[in-house]
C-alpha cells in the first residue's frame, strides 16, 4: 500500500518537474499544489470505497480516521492552490486580487475549480468537531456526499487546464487512468459488489429475539451464505426496507460467528434507527453491506487473548469467542454500569467456561470507586501477562481512549493491540 502511495506520489513529482512551469513563479507553485490537490483526490476516493484489500488488513476505523486527515489536507491544499492562482495572476496583471477573483471567475476552467473549491470549503467546515456534532447526522451526510459533485468538477478542471492534463502521452495517460482507477473502485466496492452480493444472497430476516428491555437480536438469514466471506468480530451496515428511509441505515458487528446458515446482530436503542428494530417483522428483506472490519483472529499473533468490551461492545467479542480460531486462553473484560445492562452475559459466560478462559465483569460508574476500571495499575492487576497477549478493545470512544493509553503505558507491543470504535465518521 505505501509503495503504492510512495510511486504515485514520485510520478505527480516528475509531471511537475516536467511540465509544471506557469506565466510567473506564483503560478508554477500554484500548479505544484494543484496536482497534489488531484493525488489527495484519488487517495480520498480509494480510502471510502471499502475494499475488502484494505478494509480486511486496516479496518474501517483506522480507514475513517485517514479519510478524516487526509480530507482536511485536502481542504487546505486546495485553499492554497486556488488563493495563490488568484495571486499569480493578480501579479501578471497588475490587478487587485478582487477584480482579478471576479475576472477569472468567468473562465469556465477556473469557475469549475472554484465552484470544487466551494463545496469541499463546505465539506470541511461542517466536519469541524464543533459543528458536526450540532448537525443531525443525516444532514451531515447528505452536505457529504456533495463531494463527488466536488470531484466531477474537478476532473473537467483538470481537463481544461492542458498544461497538466496534456503535457505529453504519458501525463495524459496516468491522469485517465488514475481517474478511472479511483471512480472504478468506488463503484465497486460502494455500488456493484453490494448490490451484486444481495441479489445473490437474497437476505431476510427470520426472527427477532428481545434480549432486555432496551437491547434486541436480529437473525438474517439467505442463500449460499457459506460462500459469504464474513468473520468473527466484523460488521455490517443494514438496511429493511419498509422499516425506515433507505438512507437510514446503521452499522452493527456481528454478534455471533458466521456459521454459513445465518447472520445475527445485537443492537440497544441509541437511536430512531436501532430502537426500531424490534418492531422488524420476520420474512421481511434485509439488504446487507459487508461485511466489514479487521477487528478479526485474521490479525492474532499470540496463543493467549485479552477480550476488552464496553456495553453493547460486548457483541463482536462475543462472536470471537464462539469462533474455534479464537483458541488459547482467553481473559475477558466487561464493563458495564450494572449487571442489568450487560448484554448476551449468559452467552458469553458460556462460552468463557467452555474455553476454560476467565470472565471479569466491572460495573460501576466511572469514579465511583476513585480509580478509573482501565487505570495501568488495575489492568496489570487482572491481567498480570498482559504484554504477552493480543488485546481486543470495543466499546465506546472514552472508554476505548483510556484503554488504548493504558496499553501504551504498560508496553503492549502495538502489532498486539487491535481496537474497533463505534461510527464510521
């Protein structure tokens, strides 16, 4: 993958040395960032497209957490690039740079790029953290996905701006090619293989299983699910239609290993989308995207386990201990604020026993007892070889955070711990 980033960025480097000249130096520099603006375009479209590649070595939250970074470099390279052509061409002639704004605003090449440059200016400022937590997430989505509005006009600017687009046979082909290269695995990995794997599937939901009074298990079964390639610890983002809008669908992990017959997940009502849930009626369609995450045995490289999950994070982990790859002796945390709330307890204490592993169930709220439950010294604590295990953690974000420090501070070698939070964005 990075020789993948390393070549394709040596490329966009020569194309510059090669042709990237402007009418004065402004320019030239303005060109520099506007290539780069077109590489980070290409990068941001291969880090949604979920492909199974990447998202299976990855994962989803380390993805999400590029596409965040990345975006905002976007953002910036692409404010850079357009004040500086503004700039340059203010200094050819001779002009403030609000007359030489208006002027160029009715060049249709530079009205596309300024028109890509509004809306990814949009983008990044209601993904702010201030603001995106204000805005409901359908109307944050929705200002999202303007972005490929952003990339269509992009391309046509590139393609009306010769000097990078056409400088010789060889530019003219890597740019088409990386455009088809990027647009092609977005619409496969977001359109083609998803409604490719349902129609094959034929996904439907058989039974809806209440587990307490605010958490519900939804089985899913179809055709040929054995041919799905679905682990332990990954999930999916769901869709029943009739239940609620298309657009509103919720990623939830599989709380159960795949056995080849059915699929279930296990949901609290934290939302319209997952309190609905129990009110699914059984033979009703299911569509499915996924399955998604490398929070799997795939990445295991000790004999022993320490399972971590925070609520309702309990149900990949879950999954995990019911997979047979999970094997060696396995310690599970489980922290929740009462025994009331703990979710699939019974199952999972089942399948501890079964692998004669240890179950710790830590309730409480946080502070309560003066010492936060994931402090370094109460991990060692429950956990003496901690350092020689691989640690799984799922729960919510806080929780996640202090216990990834905690790791860090007891010296859990990184390749060991795997985490997976809760949201896609």
């Amino acid at each position: 993958m990075w020789t993948f980033v390393l070549v394709n960025v040596v490329i966009v480097e020569a194309l510059f040395l090669s042709a990237g000249s402007g009418k004065n130096d402004v320019l030239t520099v303005a060109k520099f960032f506007g290539l780069h603006v077109a590489l980070l375009m290409f990068f941001q479209l291969l880090l949604v497209a979920r492909l199974p590649w990447l998202d299976r070595r990855i994962g989803m939250d380390r993805l999400t957490v590029w596409h965040r970074w990345v975006g905002f470099t976007l953002l910036w390279t692409v404010l850079t690039h357009a004040t500086l052509v503004v700039l340059g061409y203010a200094t050819l002639d001779d002009a403030s740079m609000v007359k030489t704004f208006v002027a160029l605003s009715g060049v249709p090449a530079s009205l596309l790029g300024m028109l890509a440059a509004a809306v990814i200016v949009v983008i990044g400022v209601t993904s702010t953290r201030p603001l995106r937590r204000r805005l409901r997430y359908e109307v944050w989505h929705g200002l999202h996905l303007l972005l490929y509005v952003a990339l269509g006009l992009s391309f046509v600017h590139q393609l009306q701006e010769t000097t990078t687009f056409t400088s010789s046979a060889f530019a003219t082909a890597y740019w088409w090619l990386m455009w088809l290269f990027a647009f092609g695995a977005l619409l496969a990995g977001r359109l083609a293989l998803p409604l490719w794997r349902n129609a094959y599937h034929r996904f439907r939901v058989v039974a809806v299983i209440p587990e307490s009074d605010d958490a519900v298990s939804v089985y899913v079964t179809g055709r040929h699910l054995d041919k799905l390639p679905a682990r332990a610890g990954q999930f999916c983002i769901w869709r029943f239609p009739g239940h609620h809008h298309w657009w509103l669908a919720n990623p939830f992990s599989l709380s159960a290993a795949p056995t080849g017959q059915g699929l279930r997940l296990t949901a609290k009502a934290a939302g319209r989308a997952s309190a609905g849930l129990r009110d699914l009626t059984p033979g009703g369609r299911a569509f499915v995207e996924g399955p998604y995450g490398a929070f799997t045995s795939l990445h295991r490289s000790r004999p022993g386990a320490l399972l971590i999950a925070g609520g309702v994070g309990i149900t990949p982990v879950r999954a995990m201990l019911e997979e047979q790859t999970t094997g060696g002796d396995v310690v599970v945390l489980y922290r929740v604020r009462s025994e009331a709330d703990a979710v699939l307890l019974n199952e999972v204490r089942h399948l501890v026993e079964l692998r004669g592993g240890r179950l710790h169930l830590l309730t409480g709220r946080t502070g309560e007892s003066g010492v936060p439950p994931f402090d370094p010294a109460n991990l060692h604590q429950l956990v003496p070889d901690i350092a020689e295990r691989d640690v799984y953690v799922c729960g919510p974000p806080a929780m996640t955070t202090a216990v990834l420090s905690a790791l860090r501070e007891l010296r859990v070698p990184a390749r060991q711990v795997h985490a997976e939070r809760f949201g896609l964005a």
